[in-house]
C-alpha cells in the first residue's frame, strides 16, 4: 500500500510539473484592446488597421479585436456594448457621431475600462484620451494655403462641411473661418452640408453654380468631396476657374495625393491616422503612465510641389510595414513551432517518467495480485458452497410453498362443485318451500346463506394466489358510486337490524361517477363491511360516508364502526396476510384486508386505517379515468355483451324473467352433458330431462357421444380424466359434423386464462361453478333461441347464404360448398342426397343430420328449395315455357313441377307468371 501511494505520488508529480510549465508562457496574461472604427474612407481606413496591427504585433501579449460599424451610428453603440460585456483592457473608438456616441462610453469608463477617442471626440471631452490631428489647425492650414496662393483683390469661396455633429466637421470649420475672417478680401460666399461623400453634396453644389454664383475656391472637409466638387465644376465646364481644396492626403488612386498629382485639386491637407500611435497610447495607459488628455498628430499642405515626395514616402513606408509583417509572421511561426516541440519534449518526458513508475508498479501488482487472487479462491469456493445450499434450501422452499398453494387452490377448485349441487338444491327446495309457503324457508336461507359465505372463503383463497402471481386484470367500467353503494349496504341491513346496529349511508354528492372494476371493489366493500359486523357490539354504530372532496381530484369512502378497534402498536400490520389481532379473539382467515388494500392500489387508490374509539378504514380513490391504461377501461356495452359468467350471488335467482325455449314441433332438443362428477351429472340430467333429452359422458367418451348423437348442445366441464374440455370443445368445433353445435364450459377455473383459453377454444358461454341453475337454464334456452332465429331467417333467405358471414367459418364453407354442387347439378334429375353427400366426403346420415340441425329442414327439402326459388326467378326473368323451366332445374316432369310449385307458393307456374 506504502509502494503504491509512493507511485501515485510521483506520477502526480510529474503530471503538476508539466501542467505548470505549459502555463508559464501565459502567465503574464494577455492585454485585450477593442478598436471600433467607423471611417467612411476605405483607404484611411485600411491604413488605419494595418498600422494598428503592425503596431500590436510587435507585443505578443495584445490580443486586438477591430470592428466596422459601416458608419452605423447604431451599430457601433452595439459593437461598444459588445467589448464592454468581453472585460477589454482598453476601448479603442473612432465616432461616428459625438452626441448619440457618449453615453456608451462614459459607460465603459464607469466600468473601469480606459478610452481611447480617434479622429473624432466624444461631447464634454468623457475619454481617457484623445489622439489625433487638430481639426482646427487643419482647417485653419487650409484657409493659409488659400490666402498665401491667390493674388486677386477678392476671394469668393464655397465651404463644403463633413456630417453634422461630427467634431472633425465643427473644428475644421472653426479653424477655417478663424483665417477667412481675418481678411477682408476674402468671403465665404456659401456653405453646403454633406455626410463626407461626393454625393451628398454634388446636387446642391449643382444648383449653385447654375445660378451663375461666382467663385474662386472651394473647400471640402474631406478629399471625396472635394473630387466630387471638382467633377460638378467639370461637368460645367468651370473646373479651370475654380481651385479646389481638400483634406486627408492619402496615398493610393482616387485619393488626395494622387488627385493633387492629377490637378484635380489645387492642395490636400495631409490628416494623419495614428494607428500605430493608437496602439503605443493604449499601452502607455495600461502601464500607468502619465499621458495628455489631447494627443495631437502633425499636419501639413501637400500640393503640386510636394505631391510626388510625400507619394513616395507613403509608398516606402507601405513597403516597410509589408516586410516587418513579413517578418513578424515568420517570427510567430518560428515561435509556434519552437511552443510546440518545447511542450512535445516536456509531454514526453513527463510520459517516459510516468512508463516507468507504472512499469515499478506493474511488477509490484503482478505479485500482490497472485497473493491476492489465492485469498480469493478460497474465498470464491466457500461462497459458491454456501450459495449452493443456500439456493437449494430455497429451491425447496419455493416448491414446498407452491406445492401447498397448489393444493390449497386445487382443493378450493374441487369445492365448487359440491357447493354447486348445494346451491342448485337449495334453489329447487326454495321454490318447494316458497309455493307451500312453509315456516321452513328461515332455514332454507340459513342453509343458503353459509353456503355463500364459504364461496366468499374459497374465493378469497383463489383471490390470494391471483394476487400472488399478478394474475389479476382491472376492469374498471364508469359506475355511480352512491348507487353502488347502496346496493352492497341493502345487502347488510337486514343483518343491522337484527343486531338492532345504526347502520347508515351518506354522501355529499350522490351523482358522482368514478371509473372502478365492480367485481373487485364490491369485494373491497364486502370484507370492510363484514370486518365492521363482526367486531361491532349489538346496539352499536356502522356507518359509510362518500366524501366528494371539492376542490381536489379525488373522492374518500369512510366505513366507520364502534367495534373493539385495533391497537395503536398493531396499525401498521393490519394490512400484512394472515395477521391477526391480538385482541381479535374471532375466527378469521386474516387475508380479508390484505386483498382490499391489494385490489384498491390496482385502482391506484389507497386505503388506510384509523382506531379511535372503534375502527374507521378510509378508501381514498382517484376522480375520471386519465389514471388507468387504456386497456383497463371497458364500456357499459362490454358489461353486457361478455360471455364470461361468474356467480357469487348471495340471493336465490327468481327465474320469472327467463326466455321460452322455441317450440320445435314438440321434438326435444338434444344437450350432451360431459361431466366426471356423477352426481352434478346426475343432478342436471334430472332437472333438464322434462324439457330436453339427455345424452351423458364421463369424459372418456365425449367425443363418441358427440359424433353419434349431434346434440343442439353441449354442457362440458375442463378437468376431464382423458381430454380436457378445451381439447374437447376445439376438436367438435372443427371438426364438420359438430362445429354448429353451441358448447357452454362450466368449470370451476375462474382465471383470465382459463376464460380466454375457453374463448379460443370456440366455447359460446364460459360458466364459472358453483353456477346457478336458473341461469344455466336461461342461457340454454338463449342459445337455441338465437340458433332457431338464424335457422329461420336462412329457410326463408336460401339463395342468400353464400354471401353471409354469420355461421362460423366452417359452416360457412360447408353450405357453399353444397350450394356450389347442388347448382351445378340443378337440371339434373338423377342427382340424389347420396351422390352429393359423396361429393362432399361424408355420409348421408351425417349430412342429414348437419343439415337438419343447422337449417331445420331434410337436405332433400333444402334441394328442393333451392330448385323452386331458381324456376321462380326464372319465370320472372326468362321466356321459357313452363316444360323447359321444369326441365331446366332438375324436376322429372312438368306436371310435378307444377304441383310442388302450386304447394309452396300457393299458385301455379302460368298464374305465377300472369301476375308478374
């Protein structure tokens, strides 16, 4: 450990040297000026930048920024702002405007950033310094070099002024003026305003000289206009008589120099830029020094006798500002280059240093890793032993567990049944008892009632292992909680009032409709209220309250008693299985409240507890349905339509309401019950057999009994000895001779998988034990009903069978093959029964009985329909003669034609035809 932080400590050496010594090259930091410059001239401008940036690159410590403002008077404010959020060292500014110009940069002095003012100054002098010629003195050399050339006894001269508001404009007018006013043979005869451009001034100039204004000079603030003056006069053709003064003096085609070489101007005062000059004062007050308030540029008159001189030395000093560039670009390669080999060597180093200490250590770890590596094995291989007999203790854990779940809930399965038998005897002696009116029915109920109440245990049991497994599915439907309230409370006031027990239900908005799964929540509602019944004294208190919370988005549902309550130090495992109160000295199962809490969190609710001079458990719920999955939610109309039926009812079913079974000409339906119990199959046999006739089987002969007697339907139990019911129910339903028949499951299994299993296996009802009798009865007759309507409509629609879908898939396919054969043969009188039931692959009885069962009527019938509604579209639409319809639809002989026509429709084929 020692070795190791040993390493460590030099590696973090070496890293804190090289970081140090990459940094010392900027340690002195690096000086930032901002120049923002807004010259309307582009060679004064360009001058005045590579002067600035010649100047700044002989310190590598500036780091100078420029910006154009475009004579923007907005734009440069912009610009400023700009420098001044960056932090510059020093402000560097050229303005356009001295007003609109002044308070950004009294800002920037504010801000402790020093300002250097160029060419133009701001109002009331707000800088640190100015640099630049003095405009009054140019103006003023301008006026001297006038005065000192002309002879004449009279001087008229035209004064053209740079933009108004500009300092440059007001001195240089200032200075000028000072001279003029000084002589009396010299006037100002006009003045023009411009922007510093020829063209501002060209059309007002225009107009004066039109007017015959005499004149000998003219005097521009700048040399732009002064060319541009000097293009009017030549355009009028007086630019001979007129001599023409400008100022700036810079190098370069179109400029002044070149316009006083040309003799377009008559002189130029020379204004210098100062780039270099800027950059030196920059410095000067970076450093503290002490330097002017106004820092003044030489000027001087450049005209015919100087032009070429100060050409060439323009010219030279632009050849030796290119070469020191040159120069200084070569210099920052050679130091960029030497910046990064010196820091390549110093990576280097520091990476050999760093190999070694990591290869010191490589051999260091390679033996602490071995010693290492041996502790874990043996480590490693007392782990792997206890994790062995620890997954083998819970592996036997795990099967015993689900070995006695599985008993408990197949033995809570095998239940049903005989409570099934129990509950369907009671309703029969119920009715017995009820029709005598005899002082037994207490005990009738009494029996009836417990019988339920052990269905509520069995079906807890179930309900926990659902909950176990995560089996469970909401199906939360839009309910009026009030009202579905009330229907459970009905169920207990009898119990309240022979306890003489206050119970009462109240809300304070009985139209409130919460989205709940009903099944569950009325087992919720069920065990809080039988908790509150079983532990409430006679004489006592019960009471539930729905509370709509206004304001909020949810709704509480208070079930209060004045029972023996819960003690404080056992509040928080009320909700935990199997626990039970240390005062509770009732039987009880102790899963009751676990399963609410479960099944009201499905809900995203939440219950909870209260125990205050009895107990008060609170179901908080959440208002509308954003909070469930799209698939938790069903409508009304998948309430009604489901096929699956679970019957928990504590009432006994009057059965006043049940549909007639259709009359099949007093022929009984057939029903094949294939149940392994003998006595709930000998319970329905006895109970069916007065309306239907009665086909039994153990299940080991389902099918065989099927195939032979092709009942109207099937009552079929899933836990079969040989093949389930739902093997069963899937073979009959594909195969051709039994997929018409209708199949009620009755089981048991009440899953969603065994539902939906019993769906795809083609089952038409899925009947959940113990399953009343009255119903069972009702969704017999049901489906006869709705197969005895289909059966009718087709009879008396033949022709339109072949483009329906509503027989199952099968069926659908069976009749169009027979439809198909029986046309193509229509006219043929020798096709029989036996013949088409070849062609279809079965016998004729099988056919028969298909047939019949389906369509109610013998093939030979369903034939001969077929054969009559042909000749009568026949006669409707063709001009054949009786004979030749007869023949052409497969009747031996006119005459029998005319007979079975007369029968079915009443009249004969000519009359058919007549009234057509």
């Amino acid at each position: 450990m020692i070795f190791r932080k040993y390493i460590l400590f030099i590696i973090a050496l070496f890293v804190i040297f090289f970081i140090s010594s990459c940094g010392d090259e900027d340690s002195n930091g690096t000086i930032r000026i901002g120049f923002s410059q807004a010259m309307s001239n582009d060679n004064w401008r360009r001058s005045m930048n590579n002067a600035m940036r010649l100047q700044a690159s002989l310190n590598p410590k500036i780091d100078l920024t420029i910006k154009d403002a475009n004579y923007e008077v907005a734009r440069q404010i912009e610009q400023i702002e700009n420098f001044l959020a960056d932090s510059l060292d020093v402000l560097i500014v050229s303005p356009i405007q001295s007003k609109p110009i002044t308070p950004v940069v009294q800002k920037a002095l504010n801000v402790g950033i020093p300002v250097l003012v160029v060419d133009r100054k701001t109002e009331g002098q707000n800088y640190t310094a100015y640099l630049g010629a003095d405009n009054i003195e140019v103006g003023r050399n301008a006026a001297k070099e006038i005065i000192a050339s002309d002879t004449n006894d009279s001087i008229r001269i035209i004064e053209i002024r740079g933009l108004a508001g500009s300092s440059p404009a007001e001195e240089r007018g200032m200075g000028f003026q000072q001279i003029i006013n000084q002589f009396n043979k010299a006037r100002i005869v006009a003045t023009i305003e411009g922007d510093w451009e020829k063209e501002s001034i060209q059309d007002q100039l225009e107009l004066l000289l039109k007017k015959g204004i005499k004149v000998n000079y003219i005097f521009a603030h700048n040399d732009r206009m002064a060319i541009g003056a000097w293009e009017v006069a030549h355009d009028l053709g007086l630019e001979k008589e007129i001599d023409f003064i400008g100022v700036d003096g810079l190098p370069g085609p179109n400029e002044g120099i070149q316009a006083v070489k040309d003799g377009v101007l008559k002189a130029t005062v020379l204004y210098p830029t100062g780039g270099d000059e800027a950059i030196k004062l920059a410095l000067k007050i970076l450093e503290k020094e002490s330097v002017s308030k106004n820092n003044i540029l030489s000027t001087t008159i450049i005209n015919e006798v100087n032009a070429d001189i100060m050409n060439n030395q323009f010219e030279k000093i632009n050849e030796q500002q290119a070469e020191i560039e040159d120069q200084l670009t070569a210099i920052k390669e050679q130091e960029a280059l030497y910046s990064s080999q010196n820091n390549l060597l110093k990576i280097t180093i520091a990476l050999l240093c760093i190999i070694l200490s990591l290869a010191i250590y490589s051999i260091y770890s390679i033996f602490a890793i071995r010693k290492k590596n041996r502790q874990l094995e043996l480590t490693n291989k007392k782990i792997t032993i206890q994790r062995n007999q620890i997954e083998k203790i819970a592996e036997e854990v795990k099967v015993s567990n689900e070995a006695k779940l599985n008993f408990f809930t197949g033995l809570s399965h095998e239940f049903k049944t005989p409570i099934t038998l129990i509950l369907s005897s009671i309703e029969s002696i119920s009715e017995v008892v009820r029709e005598k009116g005899s002082t037994m029915m207490n005990e009738v109920e009494l029996i009836y009632n417990n019988s339920n109440r052990l269905l509520r245990l069995i079906n807890q049991l179930l309900d926990f292992r659902k909950i176990e497994d995560r089996k469970f599915n909401l199906k939360a439907s839009k309910t009026n909680l009030f009202a579905f309230s009330e229907n459970i409370f009905k169920d207990f006031e009898r119990e309240a009032k022979k306890r003489n027990i206050n119970f009462k239900l109240s809300s304070n908005n009985e139209t409130l409709d919460v989205f709940i799964d009903r099944n569950l929540m009325d087992k919720v509602y069920f065990n809080l209220l039988s908790n509150a019944f079983k532990f409430t004294p006679d004489n006592g208190k019960v009471a539930i309250w729905i509370e709509d919370v206004e304001g909020r988005n949810i709704v509480n549902i208070h079930f209060k008693d004045s029972g023996i309550g819960i003690p404080p130090n056992e509040i928080d495992q009320v909700f935990q299985a199997f626990f039970k109160g240390s005062n509770n000295r009732k039987n009880s199962s102790g899963i009751g409240l676990h399963l609410s809490k479960e099944f009201v969190e499905m809900h995203k609710g939440n219950l909870q507890i209260k125990s205050v001079h009895g107990s008060e458990f609170i179901i908080t719920l959440y208002k509308g349905q954003a909070h469930f999955d799209e698939a938790e939610i069903i409508t009304e109309q998948d309430l009604v339509d489901t096929k699956i039926i679970d019957f928990t009812s504590e009432h006994l079913v009057d059965d006043n309401y049940l549909i007639q079974a259709p009359n099949k000409d007093k022929e009984k339906y057939s029903i094949l019950i294939i149940e392994d119990n003998r006595d709930l199959s000998i319970f329905l046999r006895n109970k069916l057999q007065l309306e239907y006739e009665i086909h039994l089987s153990d299940g080991t002969d389902a099918l065989e009994k099927a195939f032979e007697a092709i009942p109207d339907i099937i009552l079929c139990d899933i836990n079969l000895p040989d093949k389930d019911g739902f093997e069963i129910c899937e073979i009959l339903k594909k195969d051709l001779r039994t997929s018409h028949i209708p199949t009620i499951i009755l089981t048991a299994l009440g899953n969603k998988e065994s539902y939906l299993k019993g769906l795809l296996s083609g089952a038409d009802l899925y009947l959940t034990k113990p399953f009343s009798y009255s119903i069972l009865v009702q969704s017999i007759k049901s489906l006869l009903y709705n197969r005895e309507k289909l059966r009718y409509y087709y009879t008396s629609n033949i022709h339109k069978i072949e483009d329906s879908g509503s027989f199952g898939n099968i069926e659908q396919k069976f009749f169009n093959q027979l439809n198909s054969l029986i046309k193509d043969n229509l006219g043929n009188s020798d096709f029989s029964v036996e013949n088409l039931a070849e062609n279809l692959h079965i016998s004729r009885v099988q056919l028969y009985r298909k047939v019949k069962a389906i369509m109610g009527i013998s093939v030979s019938d369903y034939i001969g329909n077929i054969r009559l509604e042909k000749a009568k579209t026949m006669l409707e639409s063709t001009s054949l003669s009786i004979s030749e319809i007869a023949y052409e639809t497969g009747f031996s002989s006119p005459n029998y034609f005319s007979t079975v026509f007369k029968n079915s429709y009443g009249t004969s084929p000519g009359s058919f035809r007549k009234s057509i």
